[in-house]
C-alpha cells in the first residue's frame, strides 16, 4: 500500500469555495457510503451542504438559535445528517430535501444547554453532553428509533464541568467516550445499565478536554487534544493490566514536531485515524492559516507536511476523504479548501480573509479542580 507519506507529499490545493457572506466554519463531515456531499456547520447557526468534489454549494438549513455544537451523518442512512446546538436541541436533516424543516428533534431538560453530541454506530442511540447547569453537567440519551424522540435517561455523576465532546467507539455501539472542561476523559460501557457500572475508566488530562478521538487498529487507544494544546494518547486495552494506560503524554503539544526555523505550530485542530494508512492523524496550524499534518505515536508528533498558501485565518475544521485521499478544510477566513494529489486550483480567488469582526468566539475557561476519588482504573 502506498505510504502515507507519499500520499501526503503529493496534496495540493484544488478547489476554493469562498462564500459571500463572512461567517466561521466550525465543523465538517462527509456523507458515509461514498456519497457525494460535504456538510458544514457555521457560526451563523446554520448548517450548509457542498458537492465534496468541487465544493460548489447545494443547499443548506436553517433552524437552531444558538451555536451549533458539532455534526455527522447516520452511518446506516447517509441522507440523515444531525446536528447538536447549545439552545438545547438535537435535529436530524434529510439532505435529500435542502431547506426544510428538521425531521426529527431531540430536546431534554429546557435548561440544558448542549456542548456536545453523537450517534452510535448503530445509529440507535443518541447522546448529547451539556454545559454546568448548577452543581451538574448531563450525558443524556435517546433510542432514535423510538416514536416521540422520548428521552431514554441520563448520566449526572461523572463530569463537574461542560461536557464538550461525547464520541461512539466507531465500532462498538454501546462503547462511549466523554471529556470535559473538568479535565476527565471517561469511557463507558452503556450495555451495563447504571451509570455506576457502566463507568469503565477515567482518564485525567490535567486541564480543559476538547478534541476526543479513538484511534488505533481496533480502535481501542483514546486521543485527547486539551483548549491549552495538550495531547494525551490512551491505550485501553491496558485496562485490565498492570501497564499504565498513557501512551503518550505532553502539557504543551506545539512544539514536538519542529516546523523549519525551529519554530512550532500555535493550535491543534483535531485528530483522525486513517484507518487505510493505519496511522494516527494530527492537524495543526498556525496564526496566518499555514496547516502542518503531523503523526501521533507513542513518540509524540512527527511532522509529515505543510500546506501553506491556503488559509488566510484559524483553520477550525478538516476531514480525510478515504476514497480519494484528499483533505478537506475550513475555517475563520470563510473558505472550505480541497487539498487532492496533483491537485492544481480550479476556482479564482487568493487567499483573503473574511473574518467576521462578530464571528462566533469559542468560550474557554478554566477548568474546575475535582476532589472526588472514583473506584475504577484512572490514570494521569
């Protein structure tokens, strides 16, 4: 199989999609089954569709009040795209049918405030994760294929902060993993009931979580990108072992793969799992909108390439295209860019920014120290 550093070393940029209006690009994901769209979710609430191969736009919806939380398509029905928002809504869109009305919305509790959300593998089960509300911070749970989007329960003990990302094991559909601003990244088997028992493993990050990631062969490591530019690298199936489960730990990832000039990147914008490659994924970027695609091991980060001379601002989001090997990335400057093999750009424009003066700012605070001791394996 080719490597993927000769994959990465053949990227370049192909397509341009700049809209009129200057708005954040927060999240991206693609249609599952080699389906042909590109979602975005963008910090004017609304959620837009693109043509992932010329990134032209097909149509989009409308309908969340407050900023949207993240978004992914139903594995088992690629025309079913779900978004989560903090006006405390989950809704479910038929792509087949661009400007219309949500076909499904999932709410609970009218206080809460949703940070966080996903789908199980089995696009069964949907969980959302919320912010502080008093002393509490909520996973709460919904049966999809039940009628009244009816809530099935909720989880209250485990996090003391936001809950800011909630990620199916992309294999196992009762395998969940929550991180939050408290610094723990738990993992659960929901099979077993009771939040109690269903607690597998705390994994404290030492600060904010942000970005939480499986990866590995069977996907059974854990990645955690922290607000401050931490990287932790969990291996669970040390679970029942003496061994510790940190792979790889580091309080400031920026500067463990040196860019040229010995300088380092300034944020992490996510990790992904190429599962074709086999290797773990690791976006970075710096101020000006230059990406730098680095490998996480046991080792730390290894720089692979830069792509420079695209982005104009933060690059906020990005997704691998297994099909084609091609990258797909947005961000603060309003632009969605498709990096390809010999890819040269089609579409006029250069890099600009249209960065909105009131575009959506990210709320970071620190994260509360918790004093709580657990029974079950933790590590640091």
């Amino acid at each position: 199989m080719e490597g993927l550093e000769k994959k990465l070393a053949g990227l370049s940029l192909a397509r341009r999609s700049r809209p009129e209006d200057p708005t954040y690009l927060l999240d991206a994901a693609l249609q599952p089954d080699a389906g042909g769209l590109l979602a975005v979710s963008c910090s004017d609430f609304t959620l837009r569709l693109h043509d992932k191969d010329t990134l032209g736009r097909v149509g989009e919806f409308k309908g969340h009040r407050k900023p949207l939380c993240g978004l992914t398509f139903a594995r088992g029905s690629p025309d079913l795209l779900f978004s989560g928002s903090a006006d405390g809504t989950v809704r479910a869109w038929d792509v087949r049918r661009p400007g219309s009305a949500a076909a499904q919305t999932f709410s609970s509790d009218p206080a809460h405030a949703y940070c966080s959300f996903d789908v199980s593998c089995g696009d069964a089960l949907l969980t959302a994760g919320t912010e502080q509300l008093q002393d509490d911070s909520f996973l709460v749970f919904w049966d999809r294929r039940k009628p009244g989007t009816v809530l099935l329960g909720a989880y209250s003990e485990s996090h003391s902060d936001d809950i800011t990302q909630v990620r199916f094991h992309p294999r196992d559909k009762d395998r969940l993993a929550s991180g939050s601003t408290d610094g723990l990244v738990n993992v659960f088997d929901l099979s077993r009931g009771a939040e109690d028992e269903a607690l597998l493993a705390t994994c404290n990050s030492g600060s904010s979580a942000g970005a939480v990631c499986w990866s590995g062969p069977a996907y059974q490591q854990l990645l955690c990108l922290s607000h401050d530019e931490g990287l932790h690298l969990w291996d669970l199936s040390r679970l029942h072992t003496d061994q510790p489960l940190a792979v790889f730990a580091a309080a400031d990832a920026r500067g463990l793969a040196p860019l040229p000039g010995g300088r380092g990147v300034d944020y992490l914008v996510g990790g992904r799992w190429l599962e074709g490659a086999g290797r773990l994924l690791v976006v970075g970027g710096t101020g000006g909108g230059d990406l730098h695609l680095m490998e996480c091991d046991g080792d730390g980060l290894r720089l692979l390439r830069s792509l420079e001379g695209g982005h104009a601002a933060t690059v906020r989001c990005f997704v691998w295209d297994e099909a084609t090997d091609a990258l797909i990335t947005g961000g603060e400057d309003a632009q969605l860019l498709l990096w390809k093999p010999g890819g040269e750009e089609l579409t006029a424009g250069s890099r600009e920014s249209m960065k909105s003066q009131s575009a959506l700012r990210v709320k970071s605070r620190p994260h509360k120290k918790v004093s709580y001791q657990r029974e079950k394996k933790t590590t640091t």
